[in-house]
C-alpha cells in the first residue's frame, strides 16, 4: 500500500489534554508463565461475527491487589535500609549485571516452536525495553546448529572467487583496517511468522521479538573487496558462509556489498557476542537476519545467485497459487506497539502512553499512526528525535482509557511511501500458508477488565 491511499486525522484538541488526567497504571506482562503446554501456549479462539480472533493472555491481579499507596505509608516515612548502611564496593562485579529486581527480563524459547533447541530462536522482550537500542544480553537469537564461542586468535576471513587477489584476514588484521559504526535493525524473516493463519501466541515478545536494533562497528566489505582486487566488470553477487554446525551460506547482491555491508565484530560498543556471531558477522541493512551471517568466515565473489539450501527451500514465501517467491529478503515496513500488549492489564481508567517501535528495510520512518478503535480512526503519534536509517523508531501517543472495550494498533509509513497493511490485505495478496514476511498492523484488545490481548482485525 502507498501512503497517498490513506488518509490520517490530526491529533484532535482533546489529546494535548490527556497528559493533564490521572495516570493509569500497567501491570507488567507474565514474562514467565508457568510451563504451558503447546496446546496451551498456541491456542487461540474467535470473537464471532466481528472476525477478531483472540489468544490467550496472561492472569490478571485483581484490581483490589493494586489500590493506591496510602500517603502515609512507612517506604516514604521511614528511612529504607539502603541509606542507613554501607553499600556494594566498586567493582563487586568486573562485568555490570541488571538488578535482581528485573531478572524476569529474559530472551525465551517458545515453547513447542522446535525440537531441537540448538536449531531454534529466542525472542526478545520488546514489551520490556525503552528508547531503540536493544541490550546485547536480550538481543534475539536464531541459530541452525547451536551457537560457538570461538577463539578469535584461530579465526579466519578468506575473499575469494572473482577477485584479482584472493586474501585471508585475521581478526588483528580486520581490526586494524579503518572501523565504521552504525545503528540498524535485525528482524528475522520468519517474526511474527505464526500470526500468518490466525492468533498464536499471546505477548509482543513472541509476536514480534525476533528483533533487535544495535549499533555495529567493523570495517565496510568494499574495503575487502576492494583490497582483494574485485572484479567489476563480471562480479554480480556475493556468497556469504559462516563457520558453525549448518555452515550457513546466502547470497547478496554486489549493489549491497559494495554500499551498506560492515563486516562486524563489535555490538553496542563491545565485542559481539558468541549468541550472536563472535567474533564475525555480517550487517546487511534492511534484509531479513538470515543473511547476517554469523561466524562469518568466507566470502566468494560471483557473477550469479549461488541457490543455496536455505535459498530454494527454506526462506521463501509460499504464495496463493501453490509457487514460491525466492530472494525477497527486504524486511518491509512495519510497526507494533509494545505498551499496552498482550499479556498486560491496565488497572485504571485516565491517562495511558502508548509506546511502541517501526521500522522499515527501504529506509527511515516517515510517520506512525495509532488507532484506539480498532482501525476506524486514525491519529498521529509522535516519533523520537533518533529516527535513522533501516532502524528501529520509538513512537508515543497520548490516550485516556475510559474503562470501555478498545483495540488499538499502529500503522506505520516510510519514506518510500510505503505503508504498514491490514492482515487481510497482505493475505489476499500472500494468502494464509506463508510464514516469512508477515508485515500486517497487530492488534491488540482491551477488556472492561484491563486486560490485554492479541487479537486479529479484519
């Protein structure tokens, strides 16, 4: 969909006020549940007529749980332990560690998704984090044969294939070269893959946490390319092959290679993570993960797609007629919002911010729209002042619960003009047996009760 097809209401005289009503407060999402079957966890039930389908959420406290702290209460009139006493010594902990107080903020396995944890994915939990930037200790997993911590003194970069001079870099030697640093996404092309057919699971962290957004420091690969003496003139792609168990290989064109492409070995302002590719990767903007390929180890120069396993029979969209779409790896536009999501309870009526992320592979975000009735009006969020190129944007938008049934959602816009589509609309184009690439405006319905679940509109 364009952005001239749509039309968006601006923020209404009412909206300034809402800052100006009682908070209301969110309990936070059960980031644990205790053990659900499959059955269980993937359930999912329609609400009749209206075709919005439900999943199921997690318990909510009941509202006499959650009642205002008497003003009077001893936390704020008796002086709390930590300021009558001495405190942890510097560096207690060489390496920094969250609180105890947040440790159910994890990456989590789905539950039933794989049979095999070393070929499965962890999703982040987006429900949890603030700003664009995602903690390398939450930042999503997706690995084929398990996850290496591997000795960087014994790791090698081989460029071969249609270059003058085929070459094979250490990781001194890498490091010593001109550096570059830049924040962008990651989305698998599978995230929100279970949603293609109907609700599936319950919270943002599985339907949308195979996301992450870092900045990434390395040398740019045309510098490699360039070193190894590239043949222009016939060179049309790029073979990328990493070192793990599934000796993952995808191709990349030249175009891409040559612009955007950093050979990373630093995340977030340290070294990468072994979950996450260490001591190499690639970092290819706007294309699904599966392309930044982790422990990277060879690149070949080519004048054709090379049709890789994970090419021809895994990574492609199965389309209504029966055949498959190969090499769309650009991750379109799209959004979700965070707070209030699945699994939460809003436990007052007033004044509520709803916050979430977009994003988009063909660029910067233009504009987020958010919608508090289930598509039939929209109005414009605003975005943070950090909105860059082919990574995550934060969006606010100001509400005031009333205490009625809603769903809200958000829409996002690109620079391109590009715009987010209804569930229906990608599937009358995609169909419903897909499972890459799914785009589609999430939805998300609040009760009377302040509950808060996933749900699909149409």
């Amino acid at each position: 969909m364009r952005a001239e097809d749509i039309q968006c209401a601006a923020p209404g005289p009412d909206q300034p006020a809402a800052r100006n009503q009682t908070a209301g407060r969110v309990q936070r999402a059960p980031e644990a549940p205790r053990s659900p079957s499959r059955r269980q966890f993937f359930g999912g039930a329609a609400f009749g007529a209206a075709a919005v389908g439900s999943a199921l959420s997690g318990p909510a406290a009941s509202k006499a749980q959650a009642q205002p702290a008497p003003a009077g209460e001893r936390a704020i009139l008796e002086l709390p332990e930590h300021t009558k006493g001495l405190g942890q010594p510097v560096a207690a902990n060489g390496y920094g560690v969250p609180s105890k107080w947040e440790k159910n903020l994890q990456r989590r396995e789905s539950p039933g998704l794989t049979r095999v944890s070393a070929a499965s994915v962890s999703f982040t939990p987006l429900q949890g984090l603030f700003g664009i930037l995602t903690p390398n200790g939450l930042h999503f997993e997706r690995h084929h044969q398990g996850w290496w911590d591997v000795d960087p003194s014994g790791h090698r970069l081989m460029i071969n294939g249609l270059v003058r001079q085929p070459k094979v870099f250490t990781m001194d030697e890498l490091m010593r070269l001109p550096s570059t640093s830049r924040i962008h996404f990651i989305e698998c092309g599978a995230n929100t893959g279970m949603e293609w057919g109907n609700v599936a699971v319950p919270t943002v962290q599985y339907t949308h946490g195979m996301l992450s957004c870092c900045e990434f420091t390395g040398v740019k690969l045309s510098v490699l390319l360039e070193m190894a003496g590239i043949d222009l003139k016939k060179a049309r792609y790029i073979l990328a092959e990493g070192a793990d168990g599934s000796s993952m290989t995808r191709t990349i064109e030249l175009n891409a290679a040559m612009t955007d492409v950093i050979v990373a070995y630093a995340m977030n302002g340290e070294m990468l993570r072994p979950e996450n590719g260490y001591p190499l990767r690639l970092v290819v903007p706007g294309v699904q993960g599966v392309s930044w390929v982790k422990y990277l180890r060879r690149i070949e120069v080519g004048d054709q797609p090379y049709y890789t396993k994970d090419e021809v029979i895994h990574y492609v969209d199965l389309m209504p007629d029966g055949l498959h779409r190969q090499f769309t790896s650009i991750q379109e536009v799209k959004s979700v919002i965070t707070s209030p999501s699945g699994g939460q309870v809003l436990l007052d009526k007033g004044f509520y911010n709803v916050t979430g992320l977009a994003w988009s592979g063909r660029g910067k975000i233009r504009r987020v729209d958010v919608s508090v009735d289930g598509g039939k009006n929209w109005r414009a969020a605003r975005l943070d002042n950090l909105v860059l190129d082919r990574a995550l944007t934060r969006f606010n938008f100001d509400w005031v619960w009333d205490g009625k049934p809603a769903i809200v959602q958000s829409r996002a816009v690109d620079e391109t003009g590009h715009v987010q589509p209804k569930i229906n609309q990608l599937r009358a184009k995609r169909g419903t047996r897909s499972i890459y690439h799914n785009n589609a405006i999430q939805s998300w319905r609040i009760a009377e009760s302040g509950e808060v679940s996933n749900v699909q509109v149409y």
